[in-house]
C-alpha cells in the first residue's frame, strides 16, 4: 500500500490535541505546525482521519512540495506530479492560494498557473483538450512560504466540524471541532457528571456524548474523498462498518444542559436527537442559577454568553456574580469555562489552575481551567 502523507488543518492551540488524536488512531506523526500536524498513512487513513478526528478542520493530502522562485519553475514542478494517476477527465478540480514571504506573492497568478498546469498534465494523459469537469470534486491548494510551495489535495471537503446532525442551529454557536477539544481538554471521563448551564444548541454536550459511547464524528456526512475512484470501493465501506461496529450503544451517562432561551433548549433537544445520543443527556430551560446541580465530583464546561453578546454590562455582572455562588458551591466540581472575558478569574475571585487561548472562530477567547479533587482522593483533577 503507497505510503503518503497527510496534513489535519486545525484552529490555532489545538495542535497538540489533534496530534494526540491521530497517535491514538495509530498515525505515525511526522511533524507538528502552526495550525497542522503532518502524518503518514496510507489510503485507507484518508478514510479513518476523515471519520474519526474530533477537533481537525480538514484533512489534506500533501501531493507535491518544492522551491518555487518563478512562475515557470511553479508550472514545470507543478505538471510533473502525477494529477492524472488519481483526477480522472471528468474530475471537477479548483485551485485555492496563499503566499507567505515568497517571491511569487500574487495568489491569483499562482493560482492559474497550477490549475495550467495540471490541465496540461491531464492532457497529456487522456489525450483530450476539454475537460467536461462534471465528476468528483477535487479541490487543489497552492501554499506558498518562504519560497516553498505545497500542494494539497482536499480530501474532506466541507470542513470536519460540519458533523450533519446540527439540524436546528442557533445564534452564534460553538463549533463542533472546539466543543469537542474541550471536552478533551478537561478531565471528564463518562463514568462522572457532566453538566453545561449555558448549553445552547447542546453541541458540548453532544460532542461528550459521541466520545463517551466512541460514536465516529463523521458518520452522518459526505467527503469529497468518497467520490475519489482511485481509492476503491472497499477503502470507504470497510472503514465506515469498522466505525459503526466500534459504538458503545449500551454506555450510560449522566450528561445534563440548560439554558434562559426556550428555542435554545428545544434545538438541542432535536440535535441530540439526530446524533443519537439524546438518551444521554438530560435537557431542562432553566436559567443557569437555578439549574439542577447534584452530585459530587461533577465537570462543568460551559460556553457563556459573552460581552457582546449582552445588552448592558450591568447583566454581564450580575451574571459573574451568580457564577461565582455557583463555583463555591460545587467545592467537589471541576469547572472549565470558554470565553473573551479577560478578567474572568478577578469576577470569580478565584485563579484558575490553567488558561489556553483558543480561537471560536475568529473570536480571541480563553479557555479556564480550574481543578476540583479527584473522586475519594486529594489530589487534584
């Protein structure tokens, strides 16, 4: 089996998170970067990273690299690589860009001189002179930096946090690749509370869910890399029986949402729903200070409304300020809060044990972490 490489694109400080998936997936990885971990595989591992990897954004195919100083240097490397091996004539393929620090800086240009390129590839190959371009979508993309161009092939499609069961979304909701790195980010195990008192559409919730009963996020959704003949009929099949065959339908576990917004509560509902894990979690409309709490040694990842998000900062206080009553209450809890809130730790009059910064979307938030004790022991989770 050909030995390639691949490339998961992930938000800016989930690399680790996302390197620890494709371990865990029995990639081999060869290098971590801003926004991506490169790893080998094979054939079969297009299929695997695409069903399986929670907090990646797509997963591409690295088919080329080289050094580029010249527009004929970038179509002659270009046209070299073996396009029409894997697009067959009717392939449908577009060409996206970007340049970093290069000497070929206009994106555009770059652009139409790799989509050349590979058309005269193809030419050669099929010896025909149109394409009819009306088959699988191939998706090409040019990145230039420092003078090193990489080209990629797209093997997702449309981007891996578009799970396929957010069929009531709401406003401003979190994606499904950061819910789940939360999650993973914490120290939740299924056996222990999980609750989100701002859970919105359900989607931290949902993403808990599908790890604890091991459900593949991308089950119930297409990828460009489906329609690839090159792969196989055998390659997406076997990989999508193993997923299905690898869920814990029996496992149970105490996951529980609310939230002030009615709507909200009854789009999780029919997202959880459509998951298949809404027997799992408990929904209630409740606002936050007077949801349901019990239990010992419980985790809270939550979501709040933030800053903008509210009308006067006389609610965004009062809201800390209940926060707060709620964090001293839940001595045995541990308790992780994503937000742009800067001062988190000042309303909560409490440090947390750790703080990332993450991107939801293109907003600049922090993650805080702060650590209850493990369960019947001293130390801390």
């Amino acid at each position: 089996m050909d030995r390639i490489e691949l490339i998961a694109t992930t938000t800016f400080g989930l690399e680790a998170v996302v390197k620890r998936e494709l371990e865990d997936l029995n990639f081999e990885i060869k290098e971590v970067d801003n926004g991506k971990v490169t790893f080998y595989s094979d054939y079969n591992g297009i299929a695997r990273a695409n069903l399986w990897l929670r907090c990646a954004d797509r997963v591409l195919w690295k088919f080329g690299e080289f050094k580029a100083l010249s527009f004929d240097e970038l179509f002659d490397k270009t046209m070299s690589l073996p396009w029409a091996d894997y697009i067959p004539k009717d392939g449908k393929f577009t060409v996206l860009g970007q340049s970093v620090k290069s000497k070929l800086f206009s994106i555009s240009d770059s652009q139409a001189i790799v989509k050349k390129a590979i058309v005269e590839n193809m030419k050669n190959k099929y010896n025909i002179s149109w394409f009819q371009e009306t088959g699988a979508e191939y998706t090409v993309k040019v990145s230039l930096l420092n003078d090193i161009a990489t080209l990629t092939l797209d093997t997702s499609g449309e981007s891996l946090h578009k799970r396929g069961y957010r069929v009531n979304p709401v406003t401003a909701p979190i994606k499904e690749t950061l819910a789940a790195a939360l999650v993973k980010l914490s120290y939740w195990t299924p056996d222990r509370v999980l609750q989100d008192p701002f859970c919105g559409s359900g989607t931290i919730l949902i993403e808990a869910a599908m790890i604890g009963r091991n459900i593949a996020p991308g089950l119930q959704r297409d990828f460009a890399s489906k329609h690839w003949t090159f792969l196989g009929e055998n390659t997406w099949r076997d990989e999508i029986r193993e997923a299905y065959q690898s869920i814990d339908f029996d496992k149970i576990m105490d996951l529980r949402g609310s939230d002030i917004d009615e709507s909200s509560v009854k789009a999780a509902i029919e997202n959880a729903d459509e998951a298949g894990v809404l027997d799992t979690i408990e929904f209630e409309h409740s606002n936050f200070k007077y949801a349901k709490y019990e239990g010992d040694y419980g985790v809270l990842i939550t979501n709040p409304p933030y800053g903008s998000r509210l009308s006067h900062d006389e609610d965004l206080s009062q809201m800390y300020e209940e926060m707060k009553k709620i964090f001293r209450r839940l001595k045995t809890w541990s308790k992780y809060v994503i937000t742009d809130e800067e001062n988190l730790e000042t309303h909560l009059k409490v440090n947390a044990n750790r703080k990332r910064i993450l991107f939801n979307g293109r907003i600049k938030t922090t993650y805080y972490q702060f650590y209850g004790p493990r369960p019947n022991e001293k130390g801390q989770n």
